[in-house]
C-alpha cells in the first residue's frame, strides 16, 4: 500500500482488514517522513522497502501495488521511469485510486496568482495544512502538468507486464455536498488552457489528469443513489475508506490471476 501526498498509511485501514481475512499478506509503505523531498527520492525508499520486506519474508514472487493519489505517481516513477528497462521489479497489479497521472491541475491551481491564494485559502484545514505554501513543497512543484518528472513518467509509458486499474470518484447527480469547498466540482485545465469547473471529478483530481493509455477504469458510485446517501464519501480524501472502493480494489487483488508458481502476491 503507497498513501498519498501529505497523508499517511492510516487510510488503509478500511481495506487492510478485508485483506488479512482472505490471508492476502498486506505491506504498508510510510513515507511521511519524506513528504519534503522529491518524487525520485521517495521512489527509491519505495524501492529499498520492497526489497527489505522480501528479504525478510523470504517472498520473491510478484507484489500488487495500491496506491492512493500521488502515491500511485511515486510507484509508476519507480516502476517505469528507474525501473522501466530493467524490470527487475516485479509486479502483477497496480492499482491507483484518484491518481494524478498527467500531472495535477489543482497543484497548477495552487501556483496561479490569481486563483491560487483563495484556492489554498479555501483548502486550508481540509486538504492543505493552515499557512501553506505551494512553493516551498517539492512534490507540488513536481507535479506541475509540464513538470520535467511529468514529462519523464509520459515519456516512459506503462509496462505490459503490468495490469493498470484505476478508481475514480465522480459527481454523478451534481450534488454540492460531495466536496462542498468547490461546491461538488473539480477544477480541471481546459484543452484551451483555460480553468473549467466538472462534475467528472473527486474535488481535486479531475478525470483528466487520472487517464492512462491502456489502463482500465472504474467509476464509483455505480448507483448515483449512493451520492444522496453519503456524498462526502466519494470526494478524493475519503476514496480509500470508501466502502464501494474497499470492495472494488478487494475484489481486484483476490481475482487477479495468480503470480509464478501459484504464489499469491502480497499488496504492498
């Protein structure tokens, strides 16, 4: 499991649960300690904790990567980007709920001069810490949309021998209540360069930036009833706990084929 940006590995602990009690051995990725360093520094403490939990269970099949937001970035920067041509590490599934995947629009948003400062304003408390400052936050940066890592990640592509899924969050029924900051729309960059608010969105990561070329999507709810139930449960902070998503990504990992050998690969 690879939590996001400036969050932690407690959002696992809706799927963690379901995992162990279908004996799918779970390793739980913590980065917090790097949240001021740079994607390819976190990606390769990525790297070092995969081959230390190897080492210690004695594990060398393949793993299934879960990754929530820009944690799904940091594991493609390891996988395609450092490790693109050697493939040596081996994976069977990745998984990215709200993944930012083409860079971030709101990480672009947070940097416009004239939006950006009510934006982080608005945010503050809620998805960004009081007093915050885009500038001085290395992954933001780095996740511009023509960032040079951006640009590293779409020049490497997707492995083959990898199977993406990604799960989005959307506003189906328009319902404000889903991310109430933005009035249950998502700030998107227009194909004109322009800012667009869209319902096709989880608050923060539009649909946009989360497409990847041959990676197969799913969009929850699949009952546009569920968002008149618990519409806050769907918006991007809420994803991994998400009942609908627990059971999807769940799902994912326990019909996956199974790796070399008949080993069923631990979720990392």
């Amino acid at each position: 499991m690879v939590h996001g940006w400036r969050s932690h590995p407690g959002i696992w602990n809706r799927l963690t649960p379901g995992l162990r009690e279908a004996a799918v051995p779970v390793w739980s990725f913590d980065h917090t300690a790097l949240q001021n360093e740079g994607t390819e520094t976190i990606a390769v403490a990525l790297r070092d904790y995969i081959h230390a939990r190897r080492e210690e269970t004695g594990y060398g099949g393949p793993v299934d990567v879960v990754c929530h937001s820009m944690g799904t970035c940091i594991a493609r920067y390891l996988l395609e980007v450092i490790d693109g041509n050697r493939r040596e590490e081996q994976v069977r599934l990745l998984v990215g709920i709200g993944p930012p995947n083409n860079g971030s629009a709101m990480a672009e948003l947070f940097n416009d001069p004239e939006r950006g400062p009510e934006v982080i304003r608005r945010l503050a408390g809620v998805f960004v810490p009081e007093g915050y400052d885009p500038g001085e936050d290395t992954i933001v940066q780095e996740f511009r949309p023509r960032s040079r890592t951006v640009a590293a990640l779409r020049a490497a592509g997707t492995r083959d021998d990898i199977d993406y899924r990604i799960v989005l969050g959307a506003n189906l029924t328009g319902t404000p209540a889903f991310f109430p900051v933005f009035g249950g729309r998502t700030w998107e960059i227009a194909p004109d360069g322009e800012w667009r608010a869209t319902y096709a969105g989880d608050g923060i990561v539009p649909h946009i930036d989360s497409y990847l070329p041959g990676a197969r999507m799913d969009v929850v709810p699949a009952d546009p009833g569920n968002l008149a139930r618990d519409p806050e449960h769907y918006c991007h902070i809420r994803l991994p706990r998400n009942p609908e998503v627990v059971t999807r990504v769940r799902d994912y990992l326990l019909t996956a084929s199974a790796g070399p050998a008949g080993q069923t690969p631990p979720s990392l």
